[in-house]
C-alpha cells in the first residue's frame, strides 16, 4: 500500500532543518505557525497536493524561507499578505487551478513570480 500525507504533521520541531519536500501528497490545509523551530528554513516544496487555501499566517514563522513551490495545487482562496516573508526568492505558482476565484490580485505580492 502507498500512504499519502493528508495534513501537515506538526512534529517539524529540528532547527537545524533547511528543506521540507512534501511534493505528491494530498494536503488541504497547511499549518506552519505552530512550528516556531523552523527558523532555517529555506526550500518547501509543497508541489502536487490538494492545497485549496492559502492564509496571511501559513507561512509567517518560516523567516528565512527563500523557495516555495506551491505549483499544481487546487488553490481557491489566497488572503492578502500571504506571501509577504522578506526572504521569499522563489515562489512557484505554476498550474494553478484559480478558476474559483472571483478575482485575483497579484499587486499584494511583494515576491515575483516565477
């Protein structure tokens, strides 16, 4: 049997970690606040999921996080602000399936994209 990962597991707790790949899963929901030790973190790779909203707080405690690939994901809604981590290079948003968005502004966005 293949198991998929359905929710983030909150036990990320090592700062030394620099890289999370969580690429070909099947999460919907991401919670990053609760994981204060991920002062490192430069690359997440969150690719192929069924990630469907983005919040002003998911990614708020990843200071040094640098790349973010959020490609081929079913994202519905991203609140303004999201994406405003200083460190952010790279943020992939290739293939998104937006059609539920009423509107979509990228003028928030302090990061290009990729």
């Amino acid at each position: 049997d293949i198991y998929f990962l359905n929710f983030l597991p909150s036990n990320y707790n090592d700062p030394k970690l620099r890289l999370i790949n969580l690429n070909n899963n099947k999460l919907r929901f991401l919670n990053f606040t609760s994981n204060i030790y991920l002062v490192k973190l430069k690359d997440l790779f969150l690719a192929h999921n069924q990630i469907e909203y983005l919040s002003q707080n998911n990614f708020r405690n990843l200071s040094s996080l640098e790349n973010l690939d959020l490609s081929n994901n079913k994202i519905l809604k991203i609140e303004r602000n999201t994406f405003g981590i200083r460190s952010l290079k790279i943020l992939n948003l290739r293939t998104l399936n937006l059609d539920s968005n009423f509107t979509f502004d990228l003028s928030s966005f302090t990061t290009s994209l990729t």
